[in-house]
C-alpha cells in the first residue's frame, strides 16, 4: 500500500511509497482501511522532534475509515463498520480509566513506541505515529482504538473528530468547563483553536477573544464564534476594552511556547483558569513567581486530547455536528491527495488553512 513515511527527525519532507503493509492484526485488533485523514500541527512537530516519535514511523494520527478485518477475539466491531481512529485509546482497566480519567490512560502509550505496526519493504519495521499511522491507506489498531460512528457521517468530517476538534472542543467543555455568560481568550487560531472557539460558544461564552498573528486566522476565528479578534500586541488593550482590565474568565493556549503560555496566563483574571492545549518542547519552561501563584489564585491545567472520553464525546460532537451546532465542513478548507502531504505542511505554516483533509 502507499504510505507516508518519517524516516528520521529532522527531515525535511515524508517519503511517500508504495512498499508499507500493515501487520497482520492480532486477536484483539482491526485492520482499517482509511478513508480521510486531516493533516495536523502535531505531525509537524513529530518530524521536527518537539514530539517523541520511535522511527522509522508512519505519520498521521487523525482519520477515519472502514473495517476490513478483524481478530478472532474482536467484540463489538465489524467488518464494514465505519470507524474513527482513536491515538489515545483506553484500557479500561487501570486507575485512570477506573477513576474518569481515560485520556491519561499510559497502556496503549508503551505499546505505540515499543511495538511496529507497519512492514516497509516487506522485511522492515515501522512504527505508526501515535501508534495509529493514518498517512497509510490502511492501518492496525487495537479494537479499543477505533470507535463505530453511524455509516451517513462524511468520512471526512468523521476524520477531524479523531484529533483536532475532539482536542479543542474537549479543552473547552471537558476541561475548562466554561460557563455561560463568561469571558474567553484563545491565543493560537489554527485548527485546533477554532475547535476551542466553537467549544466555548457552544457552552454559552458571552466573549470570546481570538488571538493569532495571521490575519486570516483570526478572520476565520470570528466566522466560527469568537467576538472580536487582534494580534498579540494589541492584547494589552483587549483586555481593557473586554474585560475592564480584569482579565478573562478562561484563558487557552493552543500554541505549545512558553511565551504564549505566559500571555494567556497573564490576560487571564484573579482566580481564572488556564488551560494548555499546545503541545510544547519539554526543554520549554514558563516562569512564574511563587507570590504571585498564592496571591493570583489561578488555575493552571493541561488538556490532553480535550481530556475527553473518547467512546462517550465522539457521539457528543457528532450530535452537535448534526444539529448545526459544530461547523465540521466549513473548517475543511482544502482537500487533497496523499502525494500532496508535504505541500499540506507548507501550507499549515502558511496560516493559509483551518484543516487539510487527505482522501484515500
């Protein structure tokens, strides 16, 4: 099949190719025939090593698609069952899933960086990124990993839940849980931001900043939700004219630099929350002073995957999406082939883009 693969961090472009198989599923697996899979800043940042990778690996962590096989202990799934990709799956046997807390669940993390599950060239192995590989045309996961979704949802649309919107619509409900009639700011308006923004207008925002140094983005920002939008530098002033100087109620990072993370912090009132969604360096750090930790009483999280239940917020968005609540298609703004994958990441770095979605 053909596949787009990292052979080692730092390389510039994927080396698109037609000698990548999955392996053959286990008991407990399905082999997925992936049908759309959106391109996003995280796979960037596994090229660019910001994040940890075994290699040589198949990039793509979001997509959407079909059962073509099952392992003879699979429950529940099918042959023919439409499906998204889940790169954080849960057990549901350790203190995290026991406890609510799924997102956090470590098993299937080992398992992505310690087992292969490609063959490049018949002979050598290869990774998936996130232990998924959705920049393949077909992929083997653990059955926990590909969630069943109703047959007339657009594989396309499907595919976005599999990452970006599930991440920011998740920071923004499951994490933050903003409430109605609040205050939010949003610095960092690529796809994952706009997810934020549209998280926060549907649990009733009353405003909604958006933050970005491209004028388009923050264009998009106010087309899916946000009230006003302006460049970092004029940040200062919006909180004056928004909040009276106060600061926001709910602050999200959605650029992973400590910078920004230290802005957001700062625009964010007494007692507000913070919340990283940014995927950052781990040699990145952020400075605070222990005083002002006491004397601000803010809240400071991260938000992994939107903190989400996977299996129960999957079925969330989609009845949002089918109410008109959640704009998926309008976030698509170009569609394309695998062959064009490394154009897709000139593009995203352009700020020209909200998501690309490649069609198998």
């Amino acid at each position: 099949m053909k596949a787009a693969v990292l052979h080692q961090v730092g390389d510039s472009k994927l080396d698109v190719r037609d000698d990548v198989a999955p392996v053959p599923p286990g008991p407990t697996d399905v082999r997925v025939r992936i049908r759309a899979t959106g391109v996003c800043h995280s796979d960037l940042s596994a090229m660019r090593g910001t994040l940890p990778q075994s290699l040589p690996a198949v990039l793509g962590h979001e997509g959407a698609g079909e059962i073509v096989e099952v392992g003879e202990a699979v429950t529940g799934l099918s042959i023919g069952d439409h499906v998204i990709v889940c790169w954080l799956p849960a057990c549901g046997h350790c203190r995290y899933c026991i406890g609510g807390q799924p997102y956090l669940c470590m098993h299937y993390v080992v398992q992505a960086f310690t087992t292969p599950n490609f063959l490049i060239g018949g002979d050598t192995p290869a990774f998936g990124m996130a232990g998924t590989g959705t920049f393949g045309e077909e992929v083997t996961l653990p059955q926990v990993g590909a969630i069943k979704i109703e047959p007339d949802v657009p594989f396309d649309v499907a595919a976005l839940l599999g990452c970006g919107v599930m991440t920011g619509v998740g920071a923004a409900i499951n994490a933050a849980r903003v409430e109605p009639g609040s205050s939010v700011v949003v610095v960092g308006c690529g796809g994952v931001g706009i997810s934020v923004i549209q998280g926060a207008r549907i649990a009733g925002a009353a405003e909604i900043l958006a933050v970005d140094t491209a004028d388009s983005k923050l264009a998009w920002a106010k087309e899916f939700g946000a009230t006003a939008s302006v460049r970092p530098e004029d940040l200062p002033q919006a909180i004056q004219e928004i909040t009276a100087g106060e600061g926001f109620d709910y602050g999200f990072e959605v650029v992973g630099r400590s910078a920004t993370i230290r802005s957001v912090y700062d625009a964010t009132r007494r007692g507000g929350t913070v919340i990283v969604v940014g995927a950052g360096a781990t040699d990145d750090f952020v400075q605070f002073n222990a005083f002002e930790l006491l004397f601000s009483e803010k809240t400071i999280r991260g938000s992994l995957y939107g903190s989400s239940n996977i299996r129960r917020d999957c079925q969330r968005l989609i009845g949002l999406w089918r109410t008109g609540r959640l704009d998926l298609e309008r976030m698509i703004t170009r569609r394309i082939t695998l062959d064009e994958v490394n154009d897709a990441f000139e593009a995203m770095e352009a700020g020209t883009v909200i998501r690309q979605v490649i069609a198998f």
